[in-house]
C-alpha cells in the first residue's frame, strides 16, 4: 500500500524535470513523511547511475525507456529505508516497555511495621505488602509479649525513611502471596530496578534494622541482601549495636 501512495508523486518528479538525487528524495519525503535528507543519503550508487542514464534519456528524447527502472529502484529503496527505521524504532520502543514492565506503580497508603506497608494500586485496591527477604523485630503483632523495643525501632526506622514518599514501585517473585494475603514485594522508590540503592528491602537491610529471611522460592535478591545484613552486623549498624537484639536474633 506504501509503495502505490507515493508512485505519482515520484513519476511527477520524473516526467516534469531533470531526475536529480535532491528532488528524488524530497518527493519521497513529502509522501512519507521522512527526513529527506537522512533518505537522499542513502540512496546507494545504483540509484545515481540509474538518474545519469534517465537525465540522459531526457537529452536523447528518450524517456520512457528507463522511466520504469528509476521509479521501481527509488521506490524499493526508500521503502526499505522507511520499514526499517519504523522496525529500529517500534524494537527500541517494545525493549524500554519491556524493561519496565517488571515494576507496578503503587501509591503508599501507610507504613504498618519494619517490614509491612500499606499501597494503592492504579487497579484501586489496597495491598498488604510484606517486604521480601528480610525480618525486622514484631511491634504490632496481636500477640502482645512477641513485640519489643527493637520492633518499634525498625518501625520508626522505615516510617521515616517513607514519610516523604507518595509513590513506590513493586517488584514480584515466583511467589506473589503469603499465608496470609500479603503480596510479598520488593519495594523500589524510583521506576528502575537496576540500584539496590533504591530499594526500600535493600536500604532496611544495609542499615541493620532487619535479619535475613529465605523463603523458597522468592530468592532473586537472598544473596544482595546476605550480603547487606552480614556488613551491617560486622559493622554494629542499626539494631546490632545492641547485643539485646543479637541475643534475641541467636535465640530464633
């Protein structure tokens, strides 16, 4: 269908005026909606021979002849310009989405513990999110006697690391639910999963409010935080300053 809308314009060109590179490629442009430019500079040597011989068709009164040579050429070749820089683009386009397609955009409702908060998905309901990987201390568990003082610091903790945040990003695992209906997430605060920086799990972990916990299958991230928790505890950061909070993680 391309090819059929922009025929009369370039057999215009042809028939009226000398078969100049320039002029090819502005027909084509006006038709296709290109850059002009980008197409005459790409126009192979075939095309400038095959524009020789009509020009000189036209001295010798004889342009009928290579009239069919020159349109089919010009009109393949800037078809196959035009497709692939529609296909160069719809591909780099298709890989950003796809990119970004892991995280789902959440507005924080409210922060329940160290390790729970409260979003509104762009679906309109609510989620329970329990952030995947890590374990801060109880401090609104139902049973009374498993709340400490070390649970209500990991709260404070994540409640002022969210309390300027109105948007989050979540990241799923294998295993989207726990027992108890909460999706298990890992929570980013920017739409790009590539700095644990940035992850709220991550950040818990790194400044010592939290110990590891493993759940098969949900492991993407054990290693990171591993890693974050084990240097958190050599360095006394956060909650393993106390040895209260060591004894009670030991005990567990």
């Amino acid at each position: 269908m391309r090819k059929k809308l922009f025929l009369p314009i370039i057999l215009v060109v042809i028939l009226t005026c000398g078969c100049s590179t320039e002029k090819i490629a502005q027909a084509i442009d006006e038709d296709l909606g290109t850059n002009s430019k980008n197409i005459g500079s790409n126009i192979d040597k075939k095309t400038n021979e095959i524009t020789e011989k009509y020009n000189k068709g036209i001295e010798d009164g004889n342009t009928k002849e290579v009239a069919k040579d020159v349109t089919n050429y010009l009109i393949d070749k800037a078809a196959e310009l035009a497709e692939n820089a529609v296909s160069t683009g719809n591909s780099k386009k298709t890989a950003e989405v796809k990119e970004k397609s892991n995280l789902e955009k959440m507005a924080l409702v409210s922060v329940t513990d160290g390790d729970t908060i409260v979003a509104l998905g762009e679906d309109g309901f609510e989620y329970r999110i329990r952030l995947i990987g890590i374990d801060t201390p109880e401090s609104v568990n139902t049973n009374i006697s498993k709340n400490n003082e070390y649970g209500k610091e990991a709260s404070a903790y994540t409640k002022e690391l969210l309390k300027d945040v109105d948007t989050i990003y979540i990241e799923t695992d294998k295993e989207m639910y726990d027992k108890y209906s909460r999706l298990l997430a890992y929570v980013w605060l920017r739409d790009d999963a590539s700095d644990l920086n940035f992850m709220v799990n991550a950040i818990i972990a790194k400044n010592g409010y939290c110990k590891q916990m493993t759940i098969e299958p949900n492991l993407k991230y054990a290693s990171e935080f591993k890693a974050l928790i084990d240097e958190a505890k050599e360095n006394n950061t956060g909650l393993w300053q106390y040895d209260g909070y060591r004894a009670l993680v030991d005990e567990e």
